[in-house]
C-alpha cells in the first residue's frame, strides 16, 4: 500500500522531491527534545495543485500526511510529527512572496517564505514597511510560525492576530479561502479579517483540519522615530512593582508593542555559556558562580527591553511617562536609537561609565536584538540551546536541532500581576532544582494582560541520563503549571496526547469538527486533537 502510494506520490511531485530512504529523511528526525518519531518519508510539492493530488493518494492507501512549513518548531518537536508513521509534507519549496501592497501595508506570502526573505524583499524594494520577527532565526517560517500563534516584540507582535486571509486545502481536496476571499470579487480580503458569516480562520492554528497555503499577514510602516528601552533591577524581589507599572504601560498603550523581562540565568544563556570549569564539572550552577558571572557581564536580576515607534513627538512623550513609571522600580534605565548605538560602539569605555553597563558585552546582544526590535530577523535567542553544550555556538545560520542541542520550551501564560508571577516562580523554581537544571525565566507581554512565560529545559542531549532528566523534569512541571491554573499557549509534540480529550466538551467539539473536515483523519493525526 505504501510503496503504491509513493508510486503515485511520484509522479505527481517528480522523483527528487520524493524522500523516502533513511539518509535523506535523517534531518526530519533531528530534533532538540528527547522524541524522535517514525517517519514514512517526505514529499516536498511544489504548488496547490500537487497538494490536491497528494491529498487524494493520501486518502485512497490510507497515508498520514503532517505538513510542515520549514520544520523548525525546536523546542516543540522540529519537524517531527505527533506520531508515528507519517509522510512529512515539507511546503518549503512553496515560498512565493506573491503581493506587497505598499500603501496598505501587507504581504500575501506562501508557506516556505522565511523571515530573512520577507525581511529583504521589505528592504531592497525599499516598501517603508517591517516586518514582525519571532526569535527562531531568520532561516524560520512566517507562515509556520502564525499557525502557531507565535510572537515578536513589535506592535505587531501577535502573529495570529497580524493575518489576514487565509488559503488551505481541505482533506478532501478542496481550497477553502476564509474572510473575504472566497468571493471572488472581494477587494478587501486582504484588509478586512472577519469577512461576513463566522470567522474560522483560527480553526487552522493549531489545528490538524488543513494544509494552510498561503496567508496575508500585516505590515508595520517604518516609524519615523524608534527607540529601545532597557532597564534592569537588582533584586528578585523587584519583580512585584516592576510587573505593576508594566501592566499600566501597557493597559494605557504608552507602550505599543511587547515587553520582554528576562531573567538573570536566561539573558546569561544569551551571553556566555555553562562555566564547566569553575563548576568542576557540576551541575546545576551554583547560586555563587551565577552572582559571580552576573557581575562580570554587568546582568541585572530581572532585564527588560521594550521599544517605542511612532512620530518624534510621541516618543519623546512615551519616553517621559516611562521614565516617571519606571522610578524607583529599577537600578537602570537607558533608551537607544541607532544615534546612541553608534557612540556606543564608538566609545563603549565612556559610554559604560556613564551607563554603568558593560558596554562591548551589552553590544553584542544590544545590537541584533535592537535590529530584531526594527524588524529584522536575527539570531540573537538561538545560542540559548547551547548553553550546556561543550562545543562552540557557530558564528551564524545557527541550528540547534543540526548541532543535537538539548532543549525543551515549556510555555504557560500567566496573568500579569504580581501575585501570579510569585506564585508561578514558586511552583516552577523548586521543579527544576530537584531535576538539576537553571530556571531560565522569560516574561514576555503578549497583550496588556498576560505574559507567555518562556521556560527552556536546557539540558546535554549527548547524556542519557541528562536527557532521561530532562523529559522528567519537563513533565512534572507541565503536571504542576496545569494543576495550578498556568495553561500552556503552545504544545511540544510530547504533551499534546496528555492534554486533548478526557471527556471535556471543549476536545468533543474540536473532534467532531475533525471528523466533518478529515473523516478518514489523514491531516496530522494527534496534532492538538485526540484523532
Ligand atoms: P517553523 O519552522 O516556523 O517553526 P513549522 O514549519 O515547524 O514552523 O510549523 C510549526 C507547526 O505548524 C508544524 O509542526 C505543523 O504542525 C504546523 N504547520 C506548519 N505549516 C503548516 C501549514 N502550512 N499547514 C498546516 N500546518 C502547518
């Protein structure tokens, strides 16, 4: 049956797009969480039409197809299915960037388009417009990425929320075009989401009812000023009050876009690596070297960085109001337009006085994640992964599924008070502790009201008993963030069985609209669903 339906698979997609011998499939299985699955081949089409064909061959052998944009969901499975025995229908070589509309700032873009060809083509076509980036490398899909209601740290961050328009083929062949666009004459459907009956388009975000093949996703026009903003507190214990002004910037859209507080032992996994040495060799690392390695590399406990974008006035405005909001809360507070970036590099010893910052170590994450804030991709959060790896990070097209880095994201949303990040710490902090590995905590604003909480599992993928740790550690606290009321936004391919089902009307629903669109469950199977 299977051997018929590569047959078939064949000749529709060619010969060389068909991968079904274990050398050729072996990146598929690459993955930075402790699960690798059986993969029954890839095929990689090259348009709609073959998608339609494929699906059909899917449907009469029985074939489970997982579409994949450009398979780097790491921390979440990489390219890896739910489960086992599927064909990997990898959209990659689909990465037509089919309309830039300038004047209403929007791009209609297929699957494959990564962040770094969105971003170019903004630049050398010289549009006015940005782009939001997410923090998984240039080398990652826009498309993918939305799909799973991912986010940046612009004000147009919520990537779900930043589509328009939306184009999948259904398990039964079909092409189904939601808002507007399924009117032919529709001249909004790029610009007015809801189109006119039910709105379904986040039906097909995490989801397995369909292969999603092209999106409309809205751009930023280059603001006429921009500035970053950083500022860091010295003590665990400021993250109460810091969290309250935040939260009034936020609710009162002084600030636009999103908020990033990072930990200590998060914003080290940026900068340096696992000191094995001064740790003879030991893990975890010890609250002495942390303080220690903090100091030298000038990190404060809790790290924020913002940005402002609009007219000159405005952010001069922002800027104030931040200022008075922010005293007396934090130890410091710097804001940085490229003018400040470049005295900085020029006169970083001058400039580290005046600051009290470290400025040659602050540079090297200051400069990419300042880019990332102006809308270009960049791989500023990609050394993370390598933090326990004794090998070095590459200089660029960083790869951490490639390199077997051990990571596992764990993503709960937390309310944005006080009282919920103190006891969210609380339930987290022991867990990993017992488990021996860093808390390495980002508060990441994805609205006014909640923060997604960023918890990677960093852990030597090369140890079996580091690994086996790992999985451990990662299950007890999905077990107590869930217990505790602490959802996550987005499942790794490990959780989603434990999650689905169980009788809750919510995974009933969700079933029978699986069973009306996918009756023979061809689409992904287990993917946030029980079939
Ligand atoms: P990225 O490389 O941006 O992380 P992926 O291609 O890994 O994105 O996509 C993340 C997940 O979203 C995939 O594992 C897959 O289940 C789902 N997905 C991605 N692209 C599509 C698509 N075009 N249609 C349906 N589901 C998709």
């Amino acid at each position: 049956m299977v051997e018929q339906a590569f047959g078939e698979f064949r000749r529709i997609v060619g010969e060389e797009f068909v991968l079904d011998n274990v050398e050729k499939i072996r990146r598929y299985h690459r993955c930075t969480i402790p699960v690798e699955r059986v993969i029954d081949g890839v095929l990689l089409p090259g348009g709609v039409e073959e998608i339609r064909r494929i699906v059909a061959i899917a449907n009469r052998f029985n074939i489970r197809l997982y579409p994949i944009s450009t398979g780097k969901n790491w921390g979440y499975g990489s390219a890896n299915p739910v489960r086992d025995r599927n064909v990997i229908l990898d959209l990659s070589r689909m990465n037509r960037i089919l309309e830039v509309n300038k004047e209403l700032a929007y791009a209609v873009i297929e699957p494959g388009v990564t962040q770094r060809q969105l971003h170019d083509k903004l630049t050398s076509g010289k549009t006015g417009l940005m782009m939001d980036p997410t923090g998984s490398g240039p080398a990652c899909s826009v498309l993918g990425n939305a799909l799973e209601r991912g986010y940046g740290i612009t004000p147009y961050g919520d990537h779900f929320a930043a589509t328009c328009g939306m184009e999948i083929v259904l398990a039964n062949g079909e092409v189904l075009r939601t808002g507007f666009g399924h009117f032919g004459t529709a001249k909004a459907a790029n610009v007015y989401k809801y189109g006119v009956g039910p709105y379904i388009d986040g039906l097909f975000t995490q989801s397995n009812f369909g292969i999603v093949t092209k999106i409309g996703v809205w751009l930023m026009p280059e603001p006429e000023r921009f500035e970053a903003c950083y500022f860091s507190c010295d003590k665990e214990s400021d993250l109460g009050r810091l969290i309250d002004a935040l939260r009034w910037l936020l609710l009162n859209r002084v600030v636009k876009g999103s908020i990033n507080v990072v930990h200590r032992n998060r914003a080290l996994t940026m900068l340096t690596r696992y000191p094995w040495e001064e740790m003879s060799g030991e893990t975890p690392l010890s609250e002495a070297v942390y303080s220690q390695m903090a100091a030298e590399k000038r990190v404060g406990a809790w790290n924020g960085v913002t940005a402002l974008y609009g007219a000159s006035e405005e952010v001069s405005a922002a800027k104030k109001v931040i200022k008075r909001l922010l005293r007396g809360k934090v130890a410091r507070i710097n804001f940085a337009s490229e003018q400040t970036l470049r005295l900085a590099e020029r006169f970083p010893k001058l400039i580290g006085l005046l600051t009290g910052m470290n400025i040659s170590e602050v540079l090297k994450v200051l400069k990419p994640s300042f880019a990332m804030m102006k809308g270009r991709p960049g791989e500023v959060s990609l050394p993370t992964p390598y933090w326990r790896m004794k090998k070095p990070v590459p200089p660029r097209d960083i790869d951490p599924a490639e390199d077997s880095c051990g990571l596992i994201w764990l993503s709960p949303v937390v309310p944005m008070t006080k009282e919920n990040a103190e006891e969210f710490i609380g339930i987290i902090r022991p867990i990993f502790a017992r488990h021996g590995f860093e808390d390495c905590i980002t508060f990441t604003a994805v609205n006014e009201r909640s923060f997604d909480c960023t918890l990677p599992i960093l852990y030597d993928k090369s140890d079996p008993l580091e690994t086996k740790r790992a999985a451990e550690c990662h299950d007890e606290l999905f077990r107590a963030c869930m217990d505790k009321g602490y959802i996550p936004y987005r499942l790794g391919i490990q959780s989603m069985a434990g999650l689905v089902g169980g009788g809750d009307v919510f995974w009933d629903v969700v079933q029978k609209l699986k069973q009306a669109l996918d009756p023979q469950g061809i689409l992904s199977p287990g993917r946030y669903s029980t079939i």
